[in-house]
C-alpha cells in the first residue's frame, strides 16, 4: 500500500497558481538574501526553472512555500557567491539567519496585507479600480484612460489621487485593527 503522500502529483496548473500566489512572500524572501532586485530577479528566474524541472518531487500544496524557499535560496548564494567577486557581502551563516528570521512571521503579515489591499480595492467601482490600477499596468496608463474617458489626464491624475488617499485610509484601519 503506498502512503497518501506518494500519491500526490501537482498539476502543471497547481504549480503555477501556487507560484503565483507565493512570489510575493518569495521575493521578500529573497531580497532579505540579496542586496539587489535584479539579482532578486534573477534569483527567482533561476529558481523557477529548478522549481518548474522538479515539481514532481512535490508531496503536498502545503509544502510548496518552504520547498520553494529551499530551491531558492541555493539560487540566492548562487548570486552571492558571483557578486561577492566584485564587492564585500555579508557570510552565509548571517544571510541565512537574515533571511529565515522575519520570514515566519512576515510572510503570514504579507499574506493578511495582501487580502486587506483585496478588500479595500472592493470598494471602488470597476471604473476606480481599473484608474488605481493603471500605473502598474502595462495595457492602460492614466493618460490612455483619460483619452477614452474623454477627460484631461490632469483630470484623472487629480481624482487618482483621491483614490488612492482612500485606499491608503483603508488600508491603514484594517492593518491598525489586526494590530489590537
């Protein structure tokens, strides 16, 4: 009889999804290591792949953030090791302990930072979202949303910045009652 573990297979479909969900947690994982967000970038692009080549080695969703956190912090010493070449970085012992400390917690706090930011953005209109939203996308800008809108970039720049003091409030309630 072979163990309920053994039996678990990701789907290519569940790999991505929890990529996705825990690239957030990963970067901030990997910027504790790194000194630089190209070489955070790089880190991850690295540990993907190793990821992605050896996700049938996965035996649970459960355990897909810290399996991740392994394979990625090899790719981080990796860039350490290179950049240690050209300028001073911290030991591994220290990186390491830098790296693994604030992680339990924060990556749980980023995870509740994240759904509060998903619960605030509710309050907007589809409209208002998608104007909060444009300067970090890279099908819609402010001033292509004003052109369809027919109003003055100024306009929208203007009411973006309302929006986004809004978004701001809220998010500071909802984080300052998970704090009491």
């Amino acid at each position: 009889m072979q163990e309920e573990n053994e039996e678990f297979r990701i789907s290519e479909d569940e790999f991505v999804q929890q990529l996705v969900i825990h690239q957030a947690a990963l970067r901030a994982y990997a910027r504790r290591m790194v000194p630089d967000w190209a070489l955070v970038d790089e880190a991850m692009q690295e540990a993907s792949v190793v990821m992605w080549q050896k996700r049938l080695e996965l035996r649970s969703l459960d355990g897909f953030l810290p399996w991740a956190r392994v394979v990625l912090r090899y790719k981080c010493l990796r860039q350490i090791q290179m950049l240690r070449q050209h300028r001073p970085v911290f030991g591994d012992d220290l990186l390491q302990l830098l790296a693994e400390q604030p992680v339990r917690a924060g990556s749980e706090r980023l995870s509740d930072h994240m759904n509060f930011l998903q619960q605030c953005l509710r309050m907007f209109s589809a409209e208002q979202r998608e104007l909060l939203l444009a300067p970090h996308s890279d099908e819609f800008s402010v001033v292509s949303l004003a052109e369809q809108r027919r109003k003055s970039a100024n306009a929208l720049y203007k009411l973006l910045g309302r929006l986004r003091q809004r978004l701001s409030d809220c998010l500071r309630r909802r984080i300052s009652m998970e704090i009491t």
